[in-house]
C-alpha cells in the first residue's frame, strides 16, 4: 500500500492519529519537505515517530517517483507532505502513478494553509482563487497573477497569496557546466511581497487607469500560521513593505474592498495604527 500523509502546519504532534500509525508500520516512509516546511528538526520527526526517515528532495519526488513507489504493490510504503497531501499539484501524481502501476493507494488529510488562512478573521468563503507570487530577478518578472487578483476585488473577494520558496535550486552556473550546485534557501516574506505588488502597481498606473490596488490598499500578513509563534499583521500595501514577521513562511492576503462587519472587527485586533470600519481603499 501506498500511503500520502498530510502533516498539518505547526509542529510533529499535528500529525493524526491514523497518519502516525500508518508510519509506525510501514517499511520505508519518505519525508517531501521542498514546497513547504514545518517547524522542526528532522531528527525531532525522527525521534518522535520513532522511526528514520528518507529525505525526498525536489529531484526524487519530480522525477523519481517510480522510485518511491517501487515495492508499494508488496509492502507499506508512506510519504509524508507538509500542510495537506493535495495542497500541492506535484503530491497528485503519485496518485495516478500509483494506479497507473495498480498500487493500492490512501489518503490521510490534514490542516493546510487553505484553511488555516481563517485563523485571520476573514471568511474562507469568501476567498476567490489563489495566486502565487514568485521571486523576480534581473531578467524575469512575472505579474499574471495581478490580474487574477484584480478578477477577485471585481467579485469582491478575498484573495490568499501564496510567497515563493527556493529550496535546493540550481545555480546558473551549474547548469551551464552540468554539475549541480545550490543555493541558499530562500523564503518569500510579506515585505519583499509587497514590494513586488507595489513595482506592478506602479507599472499599471503608468500604463492604465488602475483602480484594483494602491499604496494605501489594505493586506493581511501572515507568518508561520499554526505555530506557537504564529504572527499576524493587518497593513496598507506601502506599509507592509517595511514589516517584519520574522522567519519563514509567509502568506498575505489581499481583502476584498467590502467586508463583513465581523471580518472587520476581527482583522481590527491586528492593526495597531488603522481604524478600519470605514477605511476602503
């Protein structure tokens, strides 16, 4: 049997019951920790399952998933995903690989931040699609996700960004000479995502009537959601380029214009400097 086993969010005790027995048993158990992170050493995980566990990393679970599954169809072999196992795209292959090779196959769910986001204040169904925001470079700055968050605030609706994270990239360098180097892991937070949204929103104005967002606009900063040291931040667009929520990871969240009157007296705990029962920008 195959097993996918969703983690949670905040530490090595957010595992479920069923997901914990399932890793008690099974032969060889794989930990994917590349699209996102929880917030404990592996030798923690280790000693608290009380079994060793097998590093997935972005190139095993990309490209050699054949090896994770191989010996699954006569033995439990489990891999374990922060968050929820289908909070990624990537976690879904296994899924069809699985039975594309007949290996039974199960599912143990968890928290993930899709819904661990409400611990804001602000509904969840209220919230329209979700975006990402990647790292920009010298040459490479992606803004499509603009226009998904502009679709969302035309629904008034919420919208969650999800922040970039570099873990185990190559470097240009070592792709050029075929020989792998890494970089420094590298995890977006709210201030270098504002930034980057401001640098579209001045684009925009330059080049249009923009009216989705200004500096003034509102968001909602999230860091390390589900931890001890969870944090939250209710800011405008230009003030949370300056914030900081210390260590990874982060989420911001873009507000609808119109919020439920609860929503807003909610958010209003985490804003020291705006009143926000009439603020609409």
């Amino acid at each position: 049997m195959f097993y996918l086993i969703g983690l949670g969010l905040g530490d090595i005790k957010d595992i479920t019951v069923k997901g914990l027995e399932i890793v008690k048993q099974c032969s060889r158990v794989y930990l994917e920790m590349y699209t996102s992170i929880l917030g404990c050493s592996l030798e923690d995980m280790q000693e608290f399952y009380g079994r060793p566990l097998l590093l997935a990393d972005r190139d095993l679970v990309e490209q050699g998933a054949d090896e994770i599954l191989a010996g699954a169809a006569d033995a439990d072999v489990a891999l374990l995903v922060v968050g929820d196992p289908f909070g990624a795209t990537t976690h879904t292959d296994f899924i069809l690989r699985a039975k594309e090779k007949n290996i039974p196959y199960k599912v143990v769910h968890n928290a993930s931040i899709m819904n661990a986001i409400g611990c804001c204040g602000l509904q969840l169904y209220k919230f329209g699609e979700t975006v990402s925001i990647p790292y920009w470079d010298e040459t490479w700055k992606p803004d499509s996700f603009y226009d998904k968050i502009k679709l969302n605030r035309l629904h008034n609706m919420h919208t969650l960004c999800l922040l970039d994270i570099k873990v185990k990239e190559p470097t240009p360098e070592s792709l050029m000479r075929k020989r792998k180097e890494y970089m420094p892991p590298r995890f977006m937070s709210v201030a270098e995502a504002a930034q980057q949204l401001l640098a579209i929103v001045e684009k925009k104005d330059a080049l249009e009537r923009n009216t989705v967002l200004n500096e003034q606009s509102l968001c909602v900063g999230l860091a390390r959601v589900g931890q001890d040291t969870q944090e939250i931040v209710v800011n405008t667009l230009h003030g949370m380029r300056a914030t900081d929520l210390g260590g990874p990871l982060h989420s911001l969240i873009i507000p609808a214009k119109e919020m439920h009157p609860l929503e807003v007296e909610f958010l209003q705990q985490y804003s020291a400097s705006i009143k926000l029962d009439d603020y609409n920008h």
